[in-house]
C-alpha cells in the first residue's frame, strides 16, 4: 500500500502543471491527501485568487488521493462552490477525501482553506479505467 501512495505523490509531484502552480503535497493520513500551493501572482482583477487556480488546487488534489489505491482513475465529471474569496498570495491549502466508491466510480470530496477559512468545496466523480 505504501508503494502505491508513494507512487501517487511522485505522480503528483512530477505534474508540470502542478509544479508551474507551486503546488505541493503536504501530507497524507487518514484517508485524506492535503495539497497546498501559495496564491502569489493568481490574483483575477477584483484583487482575490482566480477561481481557476482554486479549482485547479481541488482539481490537483482529486487526482491524487483518487488513485491512491494503485487503481488508475480519471475524472469524469467535476463541480465547485466558491464560498469566501481569498485573498492573492494567501496560501491555501486543500483536502481530498473519498466519499463513495462502486465498481467503476468514486466520488470525492475537496474542501479548500486559507488558514482556518473555508473558501470553496469541490465534488469530482473519478472513473475506473482498470478492472
């Protein structure tokens, strides 16, 4: 199992996209894969984070905690509530947890924060492409 989550991370790690965004992997327990990334330069032009840098933060953080298991999973489905905005360079920090799984799907829940402000929940819905 440790193998299989270490792969997951470096795959997350290793992600261009994720890198180019200052993402980062800051811990795995209980179920839950936590990703931060600091908000500098993300700013849209009401001065708070661009909605879609939050997203792509839930989006990072999805992926990774969906094929934690050693079963590859892709997204078929994603859906975000903004709650609060952040502020640009804030850091924030997201939650992935799994919710539900069948044979062929599971659903993930991803809370973002900055510190201790809930600033957005992601749903996203991941498909099995093996077994």
């Amino acid at each position: 199992m440790k193998s299989r989550r270490s792969e997951a991370v470096r795959r997350g790690d290793a992600c261009e996209f994720a890198r180019l965004l200052g993402m980062e992997v800051t811990g795995i327990a209980g179920g839950c894969v936590r990703v931060a990334m600091q908000a500098d330069g993300m700013e849209n032009a009401y001065g708070t984070v661009h909605g879609g840098a939050i997203f792509a933060l839930a989006d990072h953080a999805f992926g990774i905690a969906a094929n934690l298991e050693g079963v590859d999973q892709i997204a078929i489905s994603a859906h975000i509530h903004y709650l609060s905005p952040p502020i640009a360079g804030e850091r924030l920090e997201a939650v992935a947890r799994r919710v539900s799984e069948m044979e062929k799907t599971s659903v993930y829940v991803v809370d973002i924060y900055t510190g201790d402000r809930h600033v957005a929940t992601f749903e996203g819905i991941g498909f099995k492409t093996e077994g």
